[in-house]
C-alpha cells in the first residue's frame, strides 16, 4: 500500500511571537507576523526607514496599533495560529510593502504636527 508521507518543516511551523516594537510618530506600534519573523522584521525595517524607532523589546508593551503580516499557513496548526494572531490585529497586511511603510510613517508623522 502506497501512501504520500507528510514533510514538516520547523522553520514554517514555529512562527516568532515577540511582536517588533516602533514609535511610528506618538504612537506604539506592534508588528507580528504569521510566518518565521523575516517579514515582521523587514516591515518593521522599512518604518524605520521612514522616520520610525525600533524600540526594545517589552512584555508590559500596551500598542496603540496592532498590525499582523499574513503569510501563507502550511499545516492546520499553523492556521489556527494565525487565526489567533489576527483576531487580537487592528489591521492585517497580505504582505510587507515598502510602499505601504512609506505612507504609514509618513501618515504618523502627520498626526503628530496637526
């Protein structure tokens, strides 16, 4: 009897839950995604790129805005993870768009002046 063996990889089913830390303008913003940290961790890197900090890590953390990346779920543990991860979102991304950072920060910065 024949039968297709089921390959798991680590990498895809152990996501980082320490969500990145920015101040995006006056506000604390918290980055997660539902992959193995590199998007949250590139996204993050663009916002900074436009005017955002990296702040230290902190698990007292309260986030005026919670973004979570999606990524492409590969076992159905890793859905209900996901899931999770984007009940607790404000806004969920389909992916890490530069441009997208660029308006975001710049968006931020905009409140802060008005």
């Amino acid at each position: 009897m024949k039968r297709s063996l089921q390959v798991f990889d680590e990498k895809a089913d152990s996501p980082v839950w320490t969500p990145r830390l920015l101040r995006v303008g006056d506000r604390l913003v918290s980055i997660l995604d539902t992959e193995d940290g590199t998007p949250s961790r590139r996204f993050a890197e663009m916002l900074a790129e436009g005017g955002a900090t990296l702040l230290e890590q902190s698990g007292d953390a309260n986030p005026d805005l919670r973004i979570v990346i999606r990524g492409a779920a590969v076992s159905a543990e890793a859905r209900r993870r996901a899931e999770v991860l984007e009940e607790a979102a404000d806004l969920i991304l389909g992916g890490a768009r530069p441009a997208f950072a660029r308006l975001f920060a710049s968006a931020c910065a905009h409140w802060v002046t008005d």
